[in-house]
C-alpha cells in the first residue's frame, strides 16, 4: 500500500490517507458518484483489486478481477460528471486514464456509470 503522507494517485490534491485511504480501508464510503470514480482509480494505482471488486454493482462485478502488477497508473483526468451527488440514485462520470505498461503508454477514456446500492454508490459499467 501507499504511504498515507503521499500524494494521492487520483490527483485531488490531498494526500492518500486523506483522500482515497479512507475508502480503500473501508473505513468510509465514497459519497459522490466523482468521489467513488476517483478512489477506484487510486485502488487501480495502488494494485487493491479487493477494494475495486467491492465497489462493483453484482450484477456487474467480475468473479475475479486480477491486475498487472506492471502497470503503473499516473494520471487522472476528469472530463465531465452527471449527476452522482449526495442526493442522485444514478451519476456518470467521464475520465481519461493514463498509465505505462513494459515501457509502453496507454490511455484509457470511459464514461462510467454509476449507481447506488442501498446507500454506497457503486460501478456498474461503462457507457
């Protein structure tokens, strides 16, 4: 895991253990559809498949989730969100992911939808 003092890999600003720790810990829950978009992005970049298999709607949720090890994830860039705020049941969040595998860039845009479950928002798919 990453150290708590180091900056955050969603890039908010803050530092991990004040921004997406929290939510990986499960000490708290993510309470925007932009927020959740953002921590399972840092769970991408700190390798917590548990977290991100935790955050996916079960009728969506893969039986098993495996990342790369090599792949490091640096840069997160939102491009717009809809809806997904304290009151919505349903938000989308556009992004574009940047990361290097063996040397090689790569670039991922994906407008995710969101929706909650009970009261935790979860992933459940990709427009």
């Amino acid at each position: 895991m990453l150290d708590p003092a180091s900056r955050c890999p969603c890039l908010s600003g803050e530092s991990y253990g004040e921004c997406c720790a929290p939510f990986h810990r499960g000490d708290a829950v993510a309470p925007t559809a932009l927020r959740l978009m953002r921590s399972r992005y840092s769970a991408f970049a700190v390798g917590d498949a548990d977290y991100l298999r935790a955050t996916w709607h079960p009728r969506t949720r893969p039986a098993t989730l495996q990342l790369d090890p090599d792949q490091r994830w640096y840069r997160l860039d939102i491009v717009a969100t809809e809806r997904g705020g304290l009151l919505d049941t349903d938000g989308t969040v556009e992004f574009t992911a940047h990361s290097r595998l063996h040397g090689e860039a790569a670039v991922q845009h994906e407008v995710s939808r969101f929706v909650r479950d009970g009261r935790r928002w979860v992933y459940l798919d990709a427009a």
